[in-house]
C-alpha cells in the first residue's frame, strides 16, 4: 500500500473505533435493565459522556507531547490504542455506574491524544498538507458513517432487504436490539485491537521530533485583549455545552420519537455526511461571507436544530433535521479553529489551539453534564422516563442557549485577523 491509502485507513479506523459505540450510548445508557439497558439516571449518563471527554482533552496536550518527544508517533499509536481496546472490552462487561465511569475516563485518556497524534502523523508524510490533509481526514468521517450503517445492519436486525434510501440495507429489528446495542462497546475494543496491530506494523516511520512546540498559558492567555477571541471562546463554550448534550440525548430521543433501535446509527450519521458536504464548500463560503457571518450561520443551525426538536413533528422531520449537523461543524467549529489559527502569531498557534480545544472539548463537556441534569430534573419528574413532552421541554433550553451565542457572535464579533505567512 502507498503512504496517502495507510493514511486514510488510519483516519478510517481511527474514528470507527468511537463511531461504533458513542451514538448509542444515548439509549443503552439509561435503558431499562428490562429492555436490555444499563438503567443509568440522565445525570449519571452526562457524567459518563460529558466528564470524560472534559479529562482526556486536559491531558492530551500532555501525553501528546510526551509521544511527540520521546517515542516514535506510530508506535506511541499502537500502544494506547492497544490499552484503550482493553478498556473498552473490560467496560462492555460492566454493570455498574462506577465501572462505567472510571474505565469511561480511563478510555478518554489514552484515546483522546491518538486524533491530535494522526493528525500530526499524516501531515508530517504529506507534501503539502494543507490541500492534501482535508482529504485523508474526510476517511475518518467515512469511517464513523460506515459503522453506523454496517453494526445495525448486520446486529440489529435480519432478513435484510434492499432499498433506495441510506443506509441501503433495511430488515426486521431483532426482539433484543437494545441489549445488542451494548455489543458495540464491545466490538468497539476488537476495532481498537486490530488498530493498534495496524499502527504498529502497518503505519510509515514517524521518529520523535525532539524539541516540539510547547504550551505556553500565557501567552494564549494574551489573546483575549482581542475582542474577537473574547467573544468567540464565550460563544465556543456555550456551544460545545449543547454540541455535547446532543450526544448525551439524541440517541434515546430518536427511539422515544418512534424511530426503531436499528436505525438510530443511520439516522445520526446523516449528520457526518452533511459534514463532509459542508467543508468541500466552506474556504469559498469564508472567502466570500467572512467569518463573523459564516459562524453565525453555523451557531444558528445549533439554535435551529434544537428548536425543531422541541417542536411535536414528526420522527421524520427529527432524521431529516440531522443534516444540520454538516452546517454546525463547519460553519462553526471548522471556521473558529481557522480564525484562532489566523488570529495567533506563529510562535503562539499551538498554544491558542490547545486552549481553544479545552474550551471546546474540556470546559464545555464538564458544564454540559450538569447543565443536562439540570434540564432533565426540569423536563421530567423524579423516577419517570423522559417522554416527548419532557423532551420538548428539554431542547427548548439548548435552542435558548444556542440562539444566545448567535447574537453574541452577530453583534458582538469583528474580524481582527490579518493574513499571516507560516
């Protein structure tokens, strides 16, 4: 195999490995044991996808520069993916809530540093990633669209028939496909298994590069004279609370909306397919729209998305409202890195990215777990399940948080970028 298709398989099974389990994780989580589930509280399952996630992006500017300094990248790849498929093997076992929440830390831990770590290993192979990059990470996309669409079809549900519509493939859901559901963590560890033996033997040479870039707080501390990163980390952080609870609730939304337990992978994937769509499009939307317009757009479809889902449509209308997704990612997240990015001097980018990313990927999950407490305790009584009046009720306060950062960004953002070389 060349260099660009070893690259673009690791991208593929770099996120197949979260893809097979994470969209599910909404309903498995605080289904009944009855049902099959784990019968988690909302308040445990926000701990478990949001708190995590919070802990593994704190540490993985640490553990990435360790591996940056010390180890050669594919091989400091193979080691963590080989634990972080243990993990999730031991994890598919348990029961219990404090199980699932310390090997669920343990997992981000050692997985959250491995996307800044294929990332840095692609591009340091690619003569020149910045038109060849965008097309190697585009199989990390495929590859959460292609579990989504491959573990329903041939788990939770039989005698498959074809059809025109995604996921192509459509058959009678199995009597037990919530407790298969759970059969995703496990086959999300064989994933990583297989992963780290690829990484090992299978990825090009990437040797330590010695004296790596370092955070430096401070000085990305500095950039906050700048009203434009002010008002952009207020509205990222606002934003990243409702990016995260969208993973925490959409999955079990879906099923209480009427949508059968084998398609919810295919209906959320919608999503990654719209975002793939949107950053083709996105360097001529900035060219032509300018940043502060482009983000608008982007935290609105936020503000949109979560409007319609408090509204009584039908399940549908909730599927074909996942495309949005494409519009909140690109528009918004892909756009805000590029500002920060132009917006930092040189010396200063990998500070400003880290902390962004805390912002993003850190602060925001922590405040998302008990902002979805908080939203759940209000959206339903005590000991009840959430039903679609609770939910309504429920995503009207993520649409009211989502439709403030629009105004923020709407009123308050200029752009104070200017073109920088290097």
């Amino acid at each position: 195999m060349g260099i660009k298709t070893r690259l673009n398989l690791m991208m593929f099974l770099e996120y197949a490995a979260k893809g097979l389990w994470f969209p599910l994780a909404s309903v498995f989580l605080t289904a009944s044991t009855v049902e099959g589930g784990l019968g988690f509280t909302q308040q445990q399952k926000g701990w478990i996808i949001g708190i995590p996630l919070a802990v593994g992006s704190c540490c993985a500017p640490f553990i990435g520069r360790l591996c940056d300094k010390r180890f050669a990248t594919e091989k400091c790849l193979a080691l963590l993916l080989f634990f972080v498929g243990v993990f999730k093997l031991i994890t598919a076992q348990q029961s219990s809530f404090v199980a699932w929440m310390g090997l669920s830390v343990a997992f981000s831990i050692l997985y959250v540093p491995t996307i800044a770590l294929t990332n840095s290993l692609a591009m340091s192979h690619l003569a020149d990633p910045k038109q060849e990059f965008p097309r190697v990470r585009v199989w990390g996309t495929l590859g959460w669209v292609a579990v989504a669409w491959v573990f329903p079809m041939i788990w939770l549900q039989s005698g498959l028939k074809f059809q025109w519509l995604p996921p192509f493939f459509k058959g009678t859901p199995m009597p037990d496909a919530t407790a298969r559901m759970l059969d995703s963590v496990t086959a999300a560890g064989v994933v990583c298994l297989v992963y780290a033996v690829y990484c090992a033997f299978a990825l090009p040479k990437t040797p330590p590069k010695g004296n790596d870039r370092k955070f430096n707080l401070f000085e990305a501390l500095a950039l906050f004279r700048h009203r434009s990163f002010t008002v952009l980390m207020i509205a990222a952080l606002l934003l990243s609370v409702v990016h995260t609870i969208y993973f925490m609730q959409m999955g079990s939304f879906l099923k209480t909306a009427g949508l059968q337990a084998q398609n919810v992978m295919p209906a959320m994937s919608l999503g990654q397919v719209s975002e793939i769509l949107m950053l083709a499009i996105l360097g001529p939307m900035l060219a032509k729209l300018g940043f502060r317009v482009t983000m608008a757009i982007g935290a609105g479809a936020f503000a949109l998305r979560y409007f319609l889902f408090s509204m009584q449509l039908p399940v549908e209308a909730f599927v074909a409202a996942q495309t949005l997704h494409g519009v909140c990612f690109g528009c918004f997240y892909a756009s805000a890195f590029i500002y920060v990015d132009r917006l930092a001097p040189v010396t200063v980018r990998h500070s400003a990215q880290a902390l962004f990313g805390f912002v993003m990927y850190g602060l925001g999950p922590i405040i998302a777990a008990q902002v979805n407490g908080l939203f759940a305790s209000y959206a339903v009584k005590e000991g009840e399940k959430m039903n679609m009046a609770g939910y309504g009720t429920y995503w009207l306060g993520t649409a009211v948080i989502a439709l403030i950062a629009t105004v923020l960004i709407g009123i308050a953002f200029r752009d104070e970028s200017a073109e920088r070389e290097g």
